[in-house]
C-alpha cells in the first residue's frame, strides 16, 4: 500500500505536462468545451463509441483521450456504457456490411436529441476499405451525421477539438475529406 | 535437412513433389499432394509435432486450374507449405479439423468465402459470412463482383444450446460497453459459473483480403498496415518481407534495425496498456492510469521523431520512409531509461497486491496441452508453455545475430491471467533492452532499396512476430504479375479459440479479465 501512495505521490497530476503550444491547445480547447458543456449539457456530455468496422486504431486514440494526461471527464465529457444515456455518438467505420444493422439499433436506442459524430478517414468516406460488398463505406450512408473528424486515426487533440466545434454548433463538416 | 520435409516423404512418398523456384523465400518447403492424400500429410505432420499455422484457399482460374488449399506447418524454425488442388466442377477437399484443432475455423472460412466445401468437417455453420448474405455469395471467387454490395436475405445462426435446470444464457454484444471492437459471445451459465462460452465473430469483415487484390503491389502496405490498427507496424512489415522475398529486393541493414526498433516499440506501447487494462478489470484502476501514462509518453516521441503516433504507413516496401538522427537517438535512449524506472515500480506494485493477486492467478487457465491442441501462438502460447517467438525461429536482422543480442523469451506455464500479465512484463523489459541495444549498434546506410514489382506466378511468404504473436503473409502473384491472393493470418485468427477453452468454469464477472488478458483482435480476424 505504501508503494501505491508512493507512486501516486511521486506521479503527482500528469494531466498536462505538454510542450508549451500543445498544453495551451489543449487547455484552450478543453476550457471551451467545459464552458459549452455546462451551458448546453448541464455539465455533463455523454458519449457512446461504436466501432462500425474499424482497424481499432481510432478506438486506441478514443481511449487516449480519457487517459490522464488528456483527461477528458475533466472537461464534462464522459464515456458512457449504454447508448440509452448518451447524448453523443461516436462513431468509427467504415461501416460494415455486418455491422450495418448493429449501428442502426444504436442509432434508434439513442434518445433524441442526438449528435453524431464520424471519426476516421475510414468514418468519413470509407478510407482505403472504400465502397465493397462488405463496406458501405462512410458513416452517413447509414445514419445521419452531424461532424466528421477525419485522420488516420485523428489524433487526441483532434479528437476534442471536433467534439468542441460540434457541441459548440459549428459543423465541421468542411473538414471532410 | 528438413524434419518436416522427411516426415512427409517418409509417408508419402512419390505421390508428394516437391516445387522449386516459386516458393519465396526458398527456405519454406513448399509441395503438392494429391486431394485424397492432403489429410496423410497432416498425419504425418502431426507425427513430427508440427503445428498447423494456417490453412487458404486461392481461386486459380486465371491459370487455367481450379481452386488451390494450402496447409502451412510450423515446426521450430521450419515451414512447409501443402499444397493440393480442388477442381471447379467439384469444389470439395477432406477437413484437417480432426488432425489439427485451429483448422476448425480455417475451413468454416475457406466454406464461407471460397465456396470450397470441406468433407466430413464436425460443423457446417458458414463462419463470417452471416445468415443475411445471399447462399451463393462466395467473395473470395474471382467470379464474384466485390464491388457491389449484397442483397439481404433471412436465415439465422444455429447456437449452441445447452438445457437443464437453472441453466440460462447471457449474449452480449455486437456492440460492448467499453470502447473496443465489435463481436459477439454467448454464455450459458449455472449460477455464476460458466458452462460454455461461444464467440461468434465477423462483425467488422470488410472484404480486406479481396480489397488486396484489387489494389497493386506498392499500394498493398498501407492496407496491410489497417488490417488491426494496434499491430500496424508488425503487419506492414509482414507483407512488405513477403513482398520483398518475391521480388529479391535486399533493404539496406539500416532499414532492417529501424524495422526492429518500430516493432518493439509497438510492442511496449500495447503490453503497457493491456497490463494496464489487465489490472483495471480487476478493479485496481491505479494501474491503469499509470501505465496510459507511460504509454502516451511513448506514443508522443513517436510522433515526434517519426511523424506518427503509432508509426503507421512508415515500413514501407524496400525498408522504411522515416530515418532517425544522433538527436533522435539520444532522446529515445532517455526516454527507455525513464521508462524502465518508472515501470519496474509498477511492476513491484503489481506483484505485492494480494487483492490483484487473487483475481489474476488460477484465472481463465488455458494449459498447455489445450494451447499445444489449438496451436496457439504468441504471448497466449508463451504463458501456456509453448516457446514460439519468430524473433527467435524466423528471423531478420538484427535478430539473426543470436550471440549478440541474447534474446531472451520469457515462456510461463501456469496459463492463468497472470501468466498472460507476467509474460509481458518481462517482454517490455527485454524490448527496452532491445531498443537500447539497436541504438548503440545501429549501422549506417540508407533507409530503403527500391524494388521491383514481382515476376507472374510466384509466391512470397512472411512470418514476423508482432506483440499479440506470428503474423504470417502469403502473397500469390497472378499470370500477369498482378497480385492473385493476398493471405493475411493474425495470431487473433487462432488465439480467438483459446479464450473459448480458457473460459469455461470461470464465473461470468472474471470473463473481462480474462478477455483483456488475451486480447485479441477482431479486425484482425474478421479482415
């Protein structure tokens, strides 16, 4: 026990010992987007990730944005375990043909209002997978989508800053590829 | 001197032929069996302890023949490829299922997507092709148009079923809680414990090996680098050496030490998070925030000195696109210090946490004889008593240099989750010493060789161990040279069995752990 509070102690807040213009990138986005969650969201966004057919490397970043040094829930935003709770979708793809069904059930059993998000070059157009007989490609050729956030896969900071324009109104969808 | 290529001349005699010059590299025996004598040979190979390290099917109508089945053994250091021959009018071929476990699924595929039935196997059920896909859709047919999408169709999978008092059943997924890939289990369980479980997988299948063939040779990696995001490195690197033995393309030994040190990179960054998710399933979240920690240390240097976070799209044919400088050099030998520091405190913590302790040990047990049965590979074969690393057995430089570099492969035989956890702590210690040893001996030179695109009617095969165990390539150029088949085998495709045997007997809130502890890949398998 002794080590675990050592550790913990010697560790000290991680969260944001980033090179001068990222950590101020990050801080500016992440205090916008608290700003923005607390006036529309009550203070709290939840999200729900659905993988439609991606390599999982999208997912690796998804998951780094919760780690300590990005932080996320610090900003409101929340991963949330059932579609039914989320006010987001963020969605990977390209969206399989197997997958396709799957997606949709999340789509509906997600209360309305709703945001979803594409995430991925693969998410916005179908990427190398492209168009197929197991690829629909592209998240909107299933459900409709709100935002793309493009990249192979997006980077975290990325990854916030299209959540932020999002939940700000401003649809990013420009940025498609 | 082969053992495998004795033991099936021992049995089979003058019915196998041995085929020069179209095998790459040649150190891979590659023959042909009659149809009738394709199960013999697994005999035979099954009486040299070799293991089955994948089975294909190739639509060779473009040369005028009918459909190829190869058999791909391992044994040690040695691969022999089988090969026979399935005419078009009579797509059938005797199941190896019986003989070797992992063909199971093997051949379900090869049905599902060749449309090449195999004879007397125990189960018929299609396998990634679901119940809505047209009967006759068979994509891996050349005849088949993989450019339009397929009309729906009913039908419904048969389950497993298990009956009795108190017996119920628990499906979860497509979609998981967590943030991770698509797939679908079926538990039945008494009470708490687990009578069976049953994957069903196929969920993110999209059309990877077909998309291969339509793509050309140069443009092949980068798919080969997202057929599972986590193992890019590993995977482009698996079909770019496969490529390369086909062409007799030679990178420069620099590329080659640059490959080495992306791979163990890789490796570092993904143990350091499934240790980290290990213990968080395990309700000790400490570590996972520790280790996410060191991970995203990783992954920034990455992007720093080559210009992305997971060094994908940088193995490319003929070496590498990203070179590294004394700078770069300096910080990455920093930053393996600090890293090795800060981990062997983690791993202490780990190590003297009873609580941890008693959810990891004796869990989801695979033991050896099952792990030997399903010819596991990678950190699942290690942790169950199987000493496979291709690091070892097939490598390229600079681990070719065995006296130099000392590898060391941590096998355990206990098979439980902490087996899984232990046997990638030590491979994180002996990829930082490996990282540091590259650093030190890395020669000079360029970063690639240009290469040539493959002669017509030849094929190049790969193995190269990636963190989750041997990923094999096996390319097939067509009568023009343009690329026929493109068989990609993630260690998922055969791991993915041993979590089915590990679990049973287990209660249903350890079935997390235990998932994490193999962490398989579904894209990987699914392609």
């Amino acid at each position: 026990m002794i080590r675990i509070l050592r550790q913990i102690f010697r560790t000290g807040i991680v969260t944001e010992p980033l090179p001068p213009d990222e950590a101020t990138e990050v801080m500016e986005i992440g205090t916008r987007l608290e700003e923005t969650v607390r006036k529309r969201f009550r203070g709290s966004l939840a999200i729900r990730q659905v993988d439609a057919g991606s390599c999982n490397g999208c997912e690796l970043e998804i998951h780094a944005i919760n780690n300590p040094i990005y932080n996320c829930e610090r900003f409101g935003v929340h991963f949330t375990a059932s579609p039914r709770f989320a006010d987001m979708l963020l969605v990977t793809g390209p969206v399989s043909r197997n997958m396709e069904v799957a997606l949709k059930r999340t789509y509906v059993a997600t209360p309305s209002p709703k945001l979803v998000i594409a995430v991925g070059d693969c998410g916005c157009n179908g990427g190398i997978f492209g168009e197929t007989y197991a690829s629909l490609g592209g998240i909107d050729k299933v459900i409709s989508v709100d935002a793309f956030i493009p990249g192979c896969p997006p980077t975290p900071v990325a990854l916030l800053n299209g959540i932020l324009r999002t939940v700000e109104g401003k649809r990013p969808e420009t940025d498609r590829k | 001197m082969s053992i495998l290529k004795d033991a099936i001349t021992a049995s089979l005699g003058r019915e196998v032929r041995f085929i020069e010059d179209y095998q790459c590299p040649a150190s891979v025996v590659y023959c042909f069996v009659p149809r009738e004598r394709f199960v013999d040979a697994a005999k035979a190979m099954k009486k040299a302890y070799a293991l089955l390290a994948a089975e294909w099917a190739t639509d060779e109508t473009p040369f005028g023949r009918g459909y190829g089945i190869f058999a791909c053994y391992r044994w040690g250091s040695e691969y022999l490829i089988v090969n026979t021959e399935a005419p078009i009018d009579n797509p059938v071929f005797p199941s190896l299922t019986k003989k070797f476990l992992p063909a199971y699924r093997f051949e379900r595929q090869i049905q599902s997507l060749m449309g090449v039935t195999p004879l007397n196997h125990p189960d018929t059920r299609p396998w990634i092709k679901f119940e809505d896909w047209p009967k006759e859709a068979w994509p891996m047919r050349k005849s088949f148009d993989g450019s339009k999408l397929m009309p729906r169709e009913d039908g419904d999978y048969l389950w497993i079923k298990a009956e009795g008092e108190g017996v119920y059943e628990i499906p979860v997924g497509p979609v998981h809680a967590g943030i991770i890939e698509p797939g679908h289990f079926r538990f039945q369980a008494v009470g708490e414990e687990i009578l069976n479980l049953e994957e069903r997988l196929g969920y993110v299948h999209k059309g990877i090996e077909k998309r291969f063939e339509k793509l050309s040779w140069e443009e092949g990696f980068r798919l080969a680098g997202r057929v599972s995001g986590d193992t890019t490195v590993a995977h482009s690197l698996a079909y770019c050496i496969a490529l390369e033995s086909m062409t007799g393309c030679q990178p420069p030994d620099r590329a080659h030490w640059l490959r080495a040190l992306f791979l163990e990179r890789e490796r570092i960054a993904n143990h350091l998070g499934d240790i980290g998710a290990i213990c968080n399933d395990a309700a000790f979240a400490f570590m996972l925030y520790q280790m996410m920690r060191l991970k995203e240390m990783l992954l920034r240097i990455n992007h720093r000195l080559f210009g992305h976070r997971f060094i994908m799209d940088k193995v490319i044919p003929g070496g590498v696109a990203v070179d590294i400088d004394p700078q770069g050099k300096k910080e990455i030998a920093a930053e393996m210090n600090r890293l090795s520091k800060d981990f062997e405190q983690l791993v202490t913590i780990y190590e003297e946490n009873p609580s941890l302790e008693d959810r990891v040990r004796d869990t989801g047990v695979l033991s050896p004889e099952k792990a030997r049965e399903i010819c596991a590979v990678g950190i699942v074969a290690r942790s169950s008593g199987l000493n496979l690393d291709c690091r070892i057995f097939n490598p390229f430089p600079p681990y070719d240099q065995y006296d130099r570099l000392e590898l060391d492969v941590p096998v355990m035989i206990s098979g439980d989750v902490h087996a899984r956890t232990m046997v990638r702590i030590q491979e994180i210690r002996e990829s930082i010493r490996i990282i540091q040893w590259i650093l030190e001996n890395l020669p000079d030179g360029t970063a690639a060789s240009p290469i040539n695109p493959p002669e017509a009617d030849k094929a190049g095969f790969a193995a190269v161990e990636g963190w989750r165990g041997e990923i094999i390539y096996w390319l097939q150029s067509g009568p023009k040279g343009e690329v026929n088949r493109c068989m990609v085998r993630d260690p998922s495709s055969i791991n993915w069995l041993g979590l089915e045997q590990a679990i049973p007997g287990n209660i249903v809130p350890d079935f997390p752990l235990c998932n994490k502890s193999f962490n398989q890949s579904y894209s990987g398998h699914d392609l």
